[in-house]
C-alpha cells in the first residue's frame, strides 16, 4: 500500500525527524499537509504502539517540533509482505496455487518442495507426490528452508479436531500455546547444549484478525493438543486430553518448537474439521475424516483466498 497522498516526503523535514528500527518494523514520523497530524508508518500490524514505548517516543518527537499528535495511523509502508505459508491437505485439493512456480529447496536435512509467487511460498507440510504422514514429516527440513530461503514471518493453516462443544466443525481458531507431551519437542539443537522457552508468536494474527471480519471470525487465545498419529486418539485419550486444551492436532507444536528455535514467527491458524472421537457423539475414522476436510475445502478456499488478498 502506497503512504496516504497527503503525507509530505521525510525529506522535506527540516531537520528531519529522526528514523527508528526494531527488528518488526521500522518507524518514521511525518507531518500530514494539512493538520500538522503525526502518522506512524510499520510494515505490520502493531496495534498496542499508543501505549507502547514507540508510542511515547512519537509523543516527545512531537513535542519537539512543537507539533500536535492529532492520533495515530498504522498502515503498510514498505509495500508487499514476505510471508510462507505452511498447510497440508488443503493445498492439495486447492486449484488456487495451481499457477504459482514448483521450486525445490535442500537442507541439511533433507529436500523440500514448495510453490512461490512473488515474495510468498506455500508449503505442503507433508511433502509431495507421496506425502508423509504427520509422525514421519521431515520439519526439520520444512523451517529449515524457509529460514534460508529469507522468510522470518510463517503462517500456518492446521486441520484440527474439537474438543469444545462450543467450536463447531467449519470454525476457525488461532492457537496461543500448545500441549505436545506424546513425542517431546523436536529441535535442530542435537548437537549442542541449548535450549529455550517454547511458544507462538502469533504477530499477524491481531491484524488478519481484524482484516478477515466480518466475512471470518477467529477465536483466538485456544490452547492445540498435540498427538502423534496417524491414527486418531482413541476415546479414552480424548477423555484426558479436553482438560489440556481446546483443539486436538497432529504437527502444529512440531512447527512452532522449530520455528521458535531458528528465530521464525510462527503464527497459528487452524480450521476444526470435525469433533475429536467420541465427543458429543461423535466417532472419527479416516474416511469420515476426509469427507469432512473436503466439505471445509471451499471455505478453506475462501480463506486462503483473502489472506493473498491482505498480503498482497
């Protein structure tokens, strides 16, 4: 998005106002033409920047041009966003990527494929041609590639199961913490005495949040189970594991412990396809499981579709 026509160029300040970094944005303060109004201009959504210490910073700059901060306005300076976006079986029966560029990336770990168009890529998290299931994906080589390939914002799409009678198969979530007890984390630290506190970046989220209504609603805050598969947890399991958590999965805390480690920001969303078994009623299997992923595919279309749309 190009800044507001009314917004005259920084170097017209004299002196100029002084420009600020930080490794989620960068921050200039300019005067509009007409009201002398201060607009902050950041590559991504930073909503809470009022109150935050960049806030107060814009506050004394105007202050000392003797100006006055009339509000403040976040929107898109540096043009197109650099995201990857990770998803599994929706990929594949989506034509939405048919026309985007098949590339291969190799790791240390192993080759991936993925598509690009642009400055995004998509990335089938359980590979091509033969995908793999969820216990045998390659996600050391998956985050891997997407770190050398220069992205550091992921955003993730999972199928999950329900275990909240009050998020219904078609709902859409975002998972702020996760529960992966089955596998333990997996990690690129295997030679090395390190390690770190685990969790969800979720920086875009606030601002897809925002963008997606009122056609989506994301409830955010959730809490993902993570269990090993391929099969299904058995009704038992599912018994101890709705007081872990909201949503039940297969690979998201893979992605996000890697991600966190090589200094990605993984951001999580997540489409119930169905309520986990044995709850409210209802008994999963894989067949079952696959009539229902394709009865989302068209909103998970829809989805993908205005995500290009705002990081486009």
């Amino acid at each position: 998005m190009r800044p507001p026509p009314s917004i005259h160029p920084l170097l017209s300040l004299s002196p100029p106002l002084p420009s600020l970094t930080h490794s989620h944005f960068s921050l200039c303060v300019c005067p509009c033409l007409f009201n002398f109004e201060f607009v902050v201009c950041t590559p991504v959504a930073f909503p809470g920047f009022p109150g935050s210490p960049w806030g107060a910073l814009a506050k004394r700059l105007c202050a000392y041009r003797q100006l006055r901060l009339v509000q403040v306005r976040v929107f898109c300076w540096h043009g197109v966003m650099k995201i990857a976006f990770v998803s599994g079986t929706s990929i594949v029966n989506s034509d939405l990527f048919a026309h985007w560029e098949a590339r291969s990336a190799t790791t240390k770990y192993g080759t991936i494929n993925y598509k690009t168009n642009g400055s995004h890529v998509i990335l089938n998290r359980h590979g091509t041609g033969f995908p793999k299931p969820p216990h045998s994906i390659n996600y050391r080589a998956n985050i891997r590639a997407l770190a050398d390939l220069g992205f550091k914002d992921v955003l993730s799409l999972n199928s999950v199961g329900s275990l909240r009678l009050n998020l219904t198969p078609g709902a859409i979530v975002s998972c702020s913490d996760y529960v992966c007890l089955q596998q333990g984390p997996q990690t690129f630290f295997d030679d090395e005495l390190r390690g770190g506190a685990a969790g969800i970046d979720n920086n875009l989220i606030p601002m897809i949040v925002e963008k997606l209504a009122p056609e989506f609603t994301i409830q955010t805050g959730k809490v993902y189970v993570q269990m090993r598969g391929p099969r299904f947890e058995t009704k038992a399991e599912i018994q101890i594991i709705k007081n872990w958590g909201d949503v039940v999965g297969m690979t998201a805390a893979h992605e996000a412990d890697l991600c966190r480690e090589i200094g990605l920001r993984y951001n999580s969303l997540a489409i119930i396809d169905n309520y986990a078994n044995g709850f409210a009623g209802e008994e999963i299997d894989f067949v079952k499981f696959k009539d229902l992923v394709r009865d989302n595919q068209a909103r998970v279309n829809r989805l993908f579709q205005r995500l290009l749309e705002i990081f486009t």
